[in-house]
C-alpha cells in the first residue's frame, strides 16, 4: 500500500538514540492509524548507526527504508537524497538525537490536514546553552531582515511539507541549500506550530559553532543578494566621507602648511577602510564561492546503498 506520511530521518554518529527514536517513533505512526513509511539516511556514520538502521528495516521492511551514503554529506544533503526518493503525500522531517520528540508529529499531521502546505515546529522552552538560544535568536532577526522569510524558529528540523513543496525542492538541484527557507519560498499557505523540545539524552551536537556559521552563509547567499547591496551602499557613503576628508586635509594644508599631528588618526582610518575592503571581498568571495559549487555541477551526494522493499 503506498504510504501516505513519510518520516524523514537524516542520521550521524546516533548508535545512543537511535533504539528509542526507533521504538518511540513507530509508536507514534501507528496510532495514528494511516499508511506510513521511514526513511533513514545515513549520512556517513563512523558509529554503529548503520548497523542498527539496518535492523530496524529487518523488523519493518515495509515501512522502513535505508539510504546509506559513501561519506558524510551534511544534514540537508541527507535529507534532499530522502525527498527525492519518499512517497508519502505529507512528508516530516525529523532529527534523530530525540530532542524533537516524535509524538509531536501528529501536531504537523492536523496543521497538514487543515490545508497548509509547510508546517514549521517552533520549540517550547528550549532545552539548549544560552549562547545557541541567543544566537539563534539574532540569525533569525538578521534572516528576517535580508530575506523577507519568516521562520520564528529556523533551528528546528521538526517540519511537514506537502508532496507539491517536496517535489519543488527536489527540481531545484542546488548543490547546498537550507530547505526550511527553501520551502517557505515555495509555500502557498505555511504555518508554524508549537513543539515540546527535549534536553539531548545521548551524544554530542554534530553542529559545531563552524557548520553553524556556514549554514548561515547558505542562507545569506542562496535567498538575498541584500548583503551585497549593503556593502555597495556603505561604500559609496565611505567614499564620499573619503572625498570630504581629503578636501578638509587640502585646506588645512593650505592654510596652516606641513604639520605632523594626525598622524595615528589617519592610520586608524587607514586599517579601518583595509578591514572594511577584507569584510567586502569576503562577501563577495561567498558568492563567487557559490557560484563556482554550481558550476561544477559535482554530484551532491554518493549513495553506496538503498536498503529497502517496495511493493
């Protein structure tokens, strides 16, 4: 029987969680009594992961399914390679440390049911460090800002998205994307509700402070070229300020002749335009660097196996 809801799992290095998340999952999609699928990305584990995913198919071939990639290719990847290959008329994405708990989903399922086509979870009470709940509070404005997309909580990977919005993503064929903000662009009437959110019960966080940064290099640089704007702006202010400076230094040349005094304020404007020429070749550099990923046209992903049993 084709399944109607597809669970989406990417997976790295979670051998800890993965039995709960497995047990509590299955569980969940049962009661809710429609036809369902899993499926498992693993995106490169070095841990035991594979292995049980493997075993989870064994117990229920029918409804789960195994995506085993060659090497680790990122969480977004991991979930494009299941989009691309799910089913279901309403897909959920989920992670797999359990701090999204998988009886949320049926919240998803209703806001589904009652006719939005992008389903965001935002979390209740937090359960992280104060410096990932502040910072993530300040991307999100900073996003909001340069892309007009509004996520009240773009950090949660509990999300539904209509088989329409799926199939969207899938046509995009970008080599590194952030599918939430991808998804609203596509979206016809999205909506957001709220989810419990878990303290990690195993494990470490795959998302060092430097995956984080450069997500939100992905997102800058795939949905506004407002950034660029920004920096051609404040140059043309910096160099009309510039201009006057130099008239102002003429003049005062002019009249009071040779001096040696400023000397250290105009080093310090010195290093400050130089900075400010490093932070605009920067930016300019990630879209370049964009660029230069697209065309290549590199394969996003390698998938070494597809464990699963279709009808």
């Amino acid at each position: 029987m084709k399944p109607i809801i597809s669970v989406v799992v990417p997976v790295y290095n979670e051998q800890e969680n993965l039995a709960a998340l497995f047990a509590r999952l299955t569980r969940t999609l049962d009661a809710v009594g429609k036809p369902y699928e899993i499926l498992f990305t693993n995106d490169g584990s070095r841990d035991n992961s594979g292995v049980l995913l493997r075993d989870f198919h064994r117990q229920r071939p029918h409804e789960v399914r195994v995506i085993d990639f060659n090497g680790n290719f990122g969480q977004h990847m991991a979930i494009m390679a299941a989009f691309e290959r799910c089913r279901g008329e309403v897909v959920v994405t989920l992670d797999a440390d359990l701090q999204n708990p998988p009886e949320e989903i049926p919240k998803l399922l209703a806001a589904y049911a009652a006719g939005h086509d992008v389903i965001g979870g935002y979390r209740k009470d937090r359960q992280d460090t104060f410096f990932r709940r502040y910072a993530s509070k300040f991307i999100n404005a900073f996003r909001a800002r340069i892309t007009h997309i509004r996520m009240r909580d773009q950090g949660c990977m509990l999300r539904a998205y209509s088989r329409r919005v799926v199939d969207l993503i899938v046509s995009t064929q970008e080599t590194s994307t952030f599918i939430p903000a991808l998804a609203y662009s596509y979206a016809a009437n999205p909506t957001e509700v709220e989810v419990e959110h878990a303290a990690r019960a195993a494990g470490t966080s795959k998302y060092s402070l430097y995956k984080l940064i450069r997500l939100n290099f992905d997102l800058m640089t795939g949905f506004s070229i407002v950034p660029l704007q920004l920096f051609t702006l404040f140059g043309m202010v910096l160099s009309v300020l510039s201009g006057l400076f130099v008239v102002y230094l003429f003049i005062r040349r002019l009249m009071i002749g040779p001096e040696a005094e400023g000397v250290f304020t105009l080093f310090a404007i010195l290093y400050f335009l130089v900075a400010v020429g490093i932070l605009g070749l920067g930016i300019i550099g990630e879209y370049i660097g964009r660029i230069y990923q697209e065309v290549r046209r590199r394969p996003r992903f390698v998938i070494r196996e597809v464990v699963e049993k279709l009808e």
